[in-house]
C-alpha cells in the first residue's frame, strides 16, 4: 500500500466514515436508505490495497454527501442537532481502535468479506442477502466487544431486520473507514487543532466534486 499522508486523504477518509454513519443516523429515524451512499459503503469494504484513499470509495464524486455533512459537523460540532451523530463517530472511532489490536477478529473479517464479496458480485452490493452477510460479520466481530454503539431512532424502524442489517453494515464500513484515516495519518488530536483546516478542505472537495442530489 502506498497510501499517501495528507489532509486530502484524511479528509476523504473522515468523509467516507461520516458518510456511512450519517446514512445510519437517517435510516434509523426515518427508515429512508440513501441507496447510491450505501452502496458505495459496502464496495469499500471489498477494496484491498488502494493506492489513494478515494480508490476506497469509486470516485470522489460517491463522497459528495460525506463532505458536506463532515463539514457542518466540523463547523457545529457543538450542535445539538449533530449530537447522534457526533457520539457514532465517536463510538465508530473507538471501536476500530480496539479492532486495530485483535488480530484473530481482523482475520476472521478479512475471510468472510472476501465470501461477501463473491456474493455482492452475484447478487449487486443492496441485496439484502448481502446486508444480512455482512451483519453477521459484525455481530461475530465488532458486536463481542464490551462498548455498544447505542442507536437512536424509530423503535418500528430499528425492529426490521433488514434495516438492522444495514445499519451494521454501515457501521462496519465506517470502521473500514476509520482504518483507512488512521492509515494516512489521522488522529483524534488532528481534528482538534486543525479543526478549520479540514473543514476548508472538505468544503472545498464538496464544492468540486458535488453531486446534484435528488
């Protein structure tokens, strides 16, 4: 891998995560799935050794949602109307930490996402076969783990299996993500201290790679 660090790349990477957990964060409330952003959180979970960080992700353009939310969070961190949000990011950052350190889990997802991928390519990356695959993952992985990220949303929502599945898929794509910005040289204290500079980016990759929402 020959990923370079840069805050270009960590910028795509936090959109790639912010991405994916935003998408948790309006399916559990609104059971409305953003299908082109999930689909593009589910193929980076099937890209091995990418030379950038958006190879990861297709095309910058499939991260047009990703900056824009990664940039009002940045700028309103202390929003109350981002506080769901702010505490899955959180949370998604805390368990690819303790991923990060449990190689005999990390195999065992490294092999069972090369099987998803042979079904995603069988039956296309939405199918909720697919979803229901990559849940399990994260339940026989991430889900062993004594912190739970707490979803809030619609009880009659969260209760369908098919959202569950892919709210966990979402969330093992943001840890995917989280891996990624930790590869090219994010950090918790970054986004502290050059908070303005990464907003400045993000806004200025959303500015050139927005993407007319529909």
């Amino acid at each position: 891998m020959t990923l370079q660090n840069s805050l270009h790349e960590i910028v795509i990477a936090l959109a790639g995560a912010i991405q994916a957990i935003s998408v948790v964060e309006q399916l559990a409330k609104t059971g409305y799935l953003r299908t082109e952003e999930y689909e593009t959180a589910v193929n980076s979970l099937f890209v091995r050794d990418p030379d950038a960080a958006a190879d990861v992700f297709g095309r910058p353009e499939n991260l047009s949602f990703g900056f824009e939310t990664l940039t009002e969070l940045l700028n309103n961190h202390r929003d109350p109307k981002n506080s769901d949000l702010l505490r899955y990011v959180l949370g998604a950052m805390h368990l690819q930490k303790r991923l990060s350190r449990r190689s005999d889990m990390l195999y065992v997802i490294s092999n069972r996402l090369e099987k998803a991928q042979s079904q995603a390519q069988h039956f296309g990356v939405s199918h909720e076969n697919v979803a229901s695959n990559l849940a399990e993952i994260y339940t026989d992985t991430v889900s062993k783990f004594s912190y739970r990220i707490q979803i809030s949303g619609e009880y009659g929502y969260l209760q369908q299996a098919r959202v569950a599945n892919q709210i966990r898929t979402l969330l093992l794509a943001a840890i995917r993500a989280f891996t990624l910005w930790r590869q090219v040289g994010g950090g918790r204290l970054q986004i502290i201290f050059k908070r303005g500079k990464l907003a400045e980016i993000a806004s200025q990759l959303n500015d050139q790679y927005r993407k007319t929402v529909h």
